[in-house]
C-alpha cells in the first residue's frame, strides 16, 4: 500500500453500517483485531485438513515428493529435512583434519546478511564511510507492521 493509498482503498473491510472513511481509529483497530483472528482460525483450519490428507496419503519419504489421486484432485506432499550447520564443529573437523578445508568449502554456501546495526553505526559516525559502503546494499522499505493492543 503506497502512501497515497487510503486505508479504505486499500483492501474492502468487512461490512458495516458506517462508510469505511467514517469509521474511527478505534472501530479500524477492532476490525483488525476480528481479522487477524479470523485468519488466524483459517490457518489452524487449513493446517488441520492438511493434517489429515498426510495421514491418508500414509507413508511418505523423508524427503522428496509422495502423489496420490482422489476423485478430481491430483495430491502432492512435498517432504524435506531442515538440516543446519554447527560451525563450531564444522571448524572442529576442519581443525583436526577429519575433513578437509575444500570439503568444509564445498559442503557450506556462505550468504553475506547485513549487520544493520553497525550499518546504523557507519551512517551516524563514519558518513564518508557509510557513503561508499552504502553503494553495495539496497534498502527498499518493507510492509509496515500493525500492533493492536487492548488499553486495558
């Protein structure tokens, strides 16, 4: 949504008595707080049913694709492992020569991630720094998060 964009064109809030450019900051917040939780059951909704279809499709491989059909519709369960890398032991093995630093290379893709704090820190203290530094990152802004919380 860009800045011009006014809340009641943004997305059409559930119906109401009230115009949505009538509605008040309060009444704004309560329909989100109905939205949210009704998104919310969907999920909890989608996540149960997908539940179920793992259970009938039965067995399925650690990894890799497992298909079925039922009626009209064509089933795919994708499975996957979630694996991580303990660097501190990677650095172990490597250290002790249980593998070698070309393996430990080829076995972990190293991804550059911003430290935005000492970006932070370049931009207040070391602008001319920052300047030259700043060449090789884009910045885009991102969805503005919402919290709503009882006043209570």
């Amino acid at each position: 949504m860009s800045p011009a964009t006014p809340i009641a064109a943004a997305r059409p809030l559930p119906a109401t008595d009230e115009q949505p450019e009538d509605l008040t900051l309060e009444q704004l917040c309560h329909q989100l707080k109905a939205a949210k939780q009704a998104e919310a059951d969907a999920i909890a909704d989608r996540r149960e049913v997908e539940e179920q279809i793992v259970a009938a499709i039965g067995e399925l491989p650690d990894e890799g694709t497992a298909k079925a059909e039922a009626g009209d519709y064509v089933i795919k369960v994708t499975c996957s492992l979630s694996r991580r890398v303990d660097t501190n032991k990677l650095d172990e093995l490597i250290s002790s020569g249980a593998i070698s630093p070309e393996i430990g290379k080829r076995l972990v893709r190293w991804k550059p991630e911003l430290e935005t704090r000492e970006l932070r820190y370049l931009e207040a203290n070391e602008p001319d720094l920052y300047t030259v530094a700043a060449q090789a990152i884009t910045a885009k802004p991102s969805k503005p998060a919402v919290k709503v919380e009882e006043a209570h």
